[in-house]
C-alpha cells in the first residue's frame, strides 16, 4: 500500500518531469515542443487552465520552458507555478496590434530551425503558424504514462478521500430516499479533506461528485440528473469521481 500524501509538488519534481519531456524530445529529434492541453500544461507547472479565447501555450527546447499567457492572467499564474525553470511571456488582449498578439509570441520563442513537435491537442490554427516542419506526438502524455513516487502517494490520498465519500453516499442510500438528499454529502466530505490536508490545492483542477442512479432510471444509463428520484428496492447504479489536483479517481 503506498503512504497516502496531500503534499504540493516540489520544483524537483517538475524538473525530473521536464527532463524526461526533454528526452523524448531529443528522441524524436525536436528542437522545440509545443503544449496546448491543459493537462499537460499543468503538469509541467503547476497552472491550471480552461481552454478558451485567450490561448494559453507551452513551449519546450533543450534550454527553455516558455509559457505563452494573457497579460490579464499573469498574477494568477504567478501564485500557481512551481518550478525554477519557467519564463512567462505575456501577449496583449484581442484586438491586439500586430507584433503583440500570442500567435506573435509564439514565432518569437521558436527557435528558427529544426523539426517542432506538436501535441495531438493543438488546435489547426496553431499548428498552421508554426512555420518549421512540424510532427504530432503526444511526448507529454507518454511521460504520464510512468506515475512518480509522489504521483502514487496523491493517487491513494485521493482513492482514500473517495473510498470513504463513496461509503458515506451508500450509507445514506435507503428505500424512499431522493437520489439528491443520499449523495448531498460527498462533495462537502472531499472539499473539507482538501481544505484541511491539502490547502494549497488547486480549485481550478479539482472536483468532485456523487451519483446515483435507482433501478427505475438503468435503461437510460448515463441519466443522471433526475435528483428528485427516489431509491428504491433491487439495488442501485451507484459511483462517486473526482479529480484533485488533476489526480482522476472513480469508483462504482
């Protein structure tokens, strides 16, 4: 069983992440690497972000990580990034004049030769800017793929805050009960774990939820905002989810 910790990732663990990045990198023969997913962005700062019509992008070399944000989101970032590494770059907001916009930003801090890799989820009007020859590969994603002793201790933290929020919902689940009243407790539970063992957690990459679904509702079976419903007799599709800091548990 691995120890269970809420602990802030630490700048060394972002730099053996970004070392491996920079190794697939070098694998695969890239001068640069571009990251669009907020996922991946996170994982190599610390920052958490909604895709929308302020772009947010990551730039990898052998010598640089480059974050391409908002003006307006500077000081957000500055109280999330982790990481000695990490050069913010500001770009002016829509209308922007030629020369200060992030797609300007962006040719900036590509180095002027040599293959760029792309993430798969680059957007095509990015992926169009870049003016190098360019290749998809998810290099961020296959880092993942291999968790860190401190990626296993968060991991069974969270299972451990979800096991006991499923327990609490199942607890509450009775013949007349309304589906919303029996899963009412799981999100207070996770959020006052979080606040009281984990209080640097990032609000914006975490969440967490209860469902129940009573028999009468399994022919339809990803229903599940009929809250009103009662539980009934034969059982119930039951689960309880979050994701803490980017770390995803389910349970059924």
């Amino acid at each position: 069983m691995p120890s269970l910790s809420a602990h802030q990732v630490s700048s060394q663990e972002i730099a053996e992440r970004l070392k491996k990045v920079r190794e697939k990198m070098e694998q695969a023969g890239f001068s640069a690497y571009i990251s669009f997913n907020p996922d991946n962005i996170y994982y190599l700062t610390n920052f958490a972000n909604f895709v929308h019509e302020r772009p947010f992008v990551l730039v990898v070399t052998a010598s640089a990580l480059t974050f391409i944000i908002p003006r307006l989101e500077r000081a957000h970032v500055e109280r999330h990034r982790v990481g000695d590494d990490l050069t913010l770059v500001e770009y002016a907001e829509f209308p922007a004049r030629a020369g200060t916009r992030w797609s300007d930003r962006l040719l900036d801090v590509l180095p002027a030769q040599g293959t760029v890799g792309i993430e798969g989820a680059c957007p095509a009007y990015l992926s169009a800017l870049v003016r190098n020859p360019t290749q998809i590969l998810n290099v961020i994603d296959t880092v993942r793929e291999i968790k860190s002793p401190h990626e296993i201790a968060r991991i069974a933290w969270t299972s451990d805050v979800m096991t006991h929020a499923l327990a609490m919902m199942l607890g509450a689940v009775k013949n007349g009960t309304l589906v919303a009243q029996a899963i009412g407790n799981v999100t207070p539970y996770f959020y006052q774990r979080c606040l009281a063992e984990a209080p640097n957690y990032n609000v914006m990459s975490t969440h967490a939820a209860g469902l129940i679904q009573p028999p009468a509702y399994t022919d339809d079976p990803h229903n599940f905002s009929c809250l009103t419903a009662p539980c009934e007799p034969g059982g119930a599709i039951s689960g309880a989810g979050c994701r803490e800091n980017q770390r995803i548990w389910r349970g059924n």
